[in-house]
C-alpha cells in the first residue's frame, strides 16, 4: 500500500520560506516525500497567512499543479474533529491539527511531515502515535 504524505502550514511554510529556520530540513523532505501531499483547507488557510500575500504565489503554484492538495471534507468528519479540539484543548490544538489528526486516521498508511511538537503529543484511533518526520 502507498504511504499517503501529509503536510501541515509549518512544513509548507518552511519549505516556501528560504528564511525560515527549517528551511533545509523541509527542502530535504520534500525530496525524501515527493509530491503529491495531502493537506487540509484549514492547514493552507494558516499557511496563507504565515507566508504573507509576498509567498503566497509560491503556495498558490503548489495548488495549481496540485502539488499539495485539501484532502479532507470537515462536513463529513465533523465530529471526530471537534472531539480532537475538546481532548486536547489544555495543549491547545488547532482546527488545522485537529483535521490533520482525522486525516491521519482516514487516509491509511499515512506519515505526516510538521514542525510542530505537539502532533507527538495528538493521538489517533485512541492510543496510537502519528507516524511524523519533523525537525530535531
């Protein structure tokens, strides 16, 4: 079965910001998982926003040659979502983790690429831990 890669707004914003501290390590993985990765709308809603409207060309050409892609309908997964915000508001979590939580579990053999900690705390399917490659 193929490994489906999931990216959050912190990948993608280091990966589309020479500038960013994690720069190389995001450059390196994106060799090491090439495209396509899968994402959720509220994960690209973030990362419009870090990147400012001067990177957003460079995210909205990942989208156009569907590079990275929304994968996740939050109509349809709604539940699970809001009872990932409830579980872990003392972290806290964000709409985007929470959706890349459920993504997680829905798409199969997925690992997530992140700069964010927290997903080493985040669980799915009850106990078990998100495959992630994230900085030291």
């Amino acid at each position: 079965m193929a490994v489906s890669v999931l990216v959050d707004a912190g990948f993608l914003v280091a990966l589309l910001n020479r500038r960013d501290e994690h720069h190389p390590w995001a450059a390196a993985q994106a060799e090491r998982f090439p495209p396509p990765w899968a994402t959720c709308e509220a994960a690209l809603s973030e990362c419009f926003y870090l990147l400012t409207p001067a990177g957003a060309p460079a995210l909205i050409a990942l989208l156009s040659r569907r590079s990275v892609t929304p994968a996740l309908d939050l109509g349809r997964h709604l539940r699970p979502v809001l009872s990932f915000l409830q579980k872990y508001a003392d972290v806290p979590i964000s709409l985007a983790d929470a959706c890349l939580v459920r993504m997680s579990e829905t798409l199969g053999e997925s690992v997530l690429l992140t700069t964010h900690g927290d997903f080493r705390i985040y669980r799915r399917h009850g106990r078990q831990v998100i495959p992630c490659v994230m900085p030291d």
